[in-house]
C-alpha cells in the first residue's frame, strides 16, 4: 500500500493546510466508509481509523466536523445558505473564526464534479489555489494544484458499497484531502442537488 502510484509525484514543496503533522514522506492511502447519514470513517488501512465525519450542532446551516482519533475536533464543515455554487466553508476546530479555506463548484450548473478550493487568504478568488475535477457520483475523482498540473491524490474505487480508496501524495496534507472529500460527500448528499 506504500507504493508510489506513478500519476501522483512528489511536490516540489510540502502542502499543508489544516496542519503539518497530517503529512508523511510517502504516498498516504485513505479507505473511506460513507454512510447516507453523513457519518465517515477514514482509515489508513492499516493502523485504524485516522479521523471521523459526523453532522453537528443544531443549526440552519450543513454543518460537519472531522475529528481526530482523540475525538477533538480538527475542522468544521459549513455549508453556505444561498449560495449558487454550493459553497462549503471551512474552519479551524469547532468555531467559525478561523476560516482556513472555501470549496465551491466551478459552474453553478455542472454534469461532471468540477470544484474550486480556495484559501481563506485568496480574497479576490480570481484564480483557484485548488481543484477537483472528476465524477463524485462514481467517487472517480482527482486533487490538483491550482493550474491543474500537479496531481496531490486521487481516489479509486474498491467495488465495496460506501467504501472507496484515495492515494494522498508525499508531502501531502492528509487532514486537507480528508475534508475535501467529506465536502464532496455532503455536496452529494445534502439538499443542494449534488455536485
């Protein structure tokens, strides 16, 4: 499981968003469990489970949190009312006052999964930092860099329900791709008509 895919290369730099110690010298794989309820589970297939996705609070918004194996909360997931593109937002542990980065679709009106990621420091969003490109309905999609270049993970299917694998590469922030994908998963399953 260590291997280097030959489609994911090594960035020039270490890409870390939500945090540094979420990144290893290797290729990373992730197995997914999805549930329709919103509930994840993300292990490395090997040592256990890495993190968790689970709805929380009461509130009006979509609102997620990604937990670490110590049941704290890493990020939270929010998805933005009255937002034509979809936008999900997402913050530094269980507030909202630190924004780390945004995740939107490309066209409001899409038929293939077409996302742009943006970090909270990118205000004017002329250009993505991110972009995930691909199929969420078949969960065959990939993570670029901003000018779609460089391949950072990609995620492959295991012909298992509710259950697929994503390569994150070296120098990669795993904790970042994980919340990706638990954005693709709430796109797909909340009331905003999919991705």
């Amino acid at each position: 499981m260590m291997d280097e895919p030959s489609d994911i290369p090594p960035p020039d730099v270490l890409i870390s968003v939500i945090d540094s110690k979420f990144t290893a010298s290797y290729v990373v794989d992730l197995i997914v469990v999805a549930n329709s309820r919103g509930d994840h589970t993300i292990t490395d297939g090997k040592s256990g489970i890495l993190f968790t996705v689970n709805p929380f609070g009461a509130t009006l918004h979509d609102q997620l949190v990604l937990r670490d194996i110590n049941d704290k909360i890493i990020v939270t997931l929010r998805k933005k009312i009255r937002s034509l593109h979809k936008r999900w937002c997402v913050f530094r542990g269980a507030s909202d006052d630190k924004m780390l980065f945004s995740v939107k679709k490309e066209h409001t009106i899409q038929s293939r999964t077409n996302l742009n990621v943006f970090l909270a420091n990118n205000h004017s969003e002329d250009v993505c930092d991110f972009k995930i490109a691909g199929c969420s309905s078949n969960r065959n999609f990939s993570i670029y860099t901003r000018d779609s270049s460089r391949k950072i993970a990609k995620t492959h299917e295991m012909h298992v329900k509710d259950k697929f694998l994503v390569k994150v590469g070296p120098n990669v922030d795993y904790a970042f791709v994980s919340t990706l994908i638990a954005v693709i998963e709430a796109m797909k399953t909340s009331h905003c008509n999919g991705v």
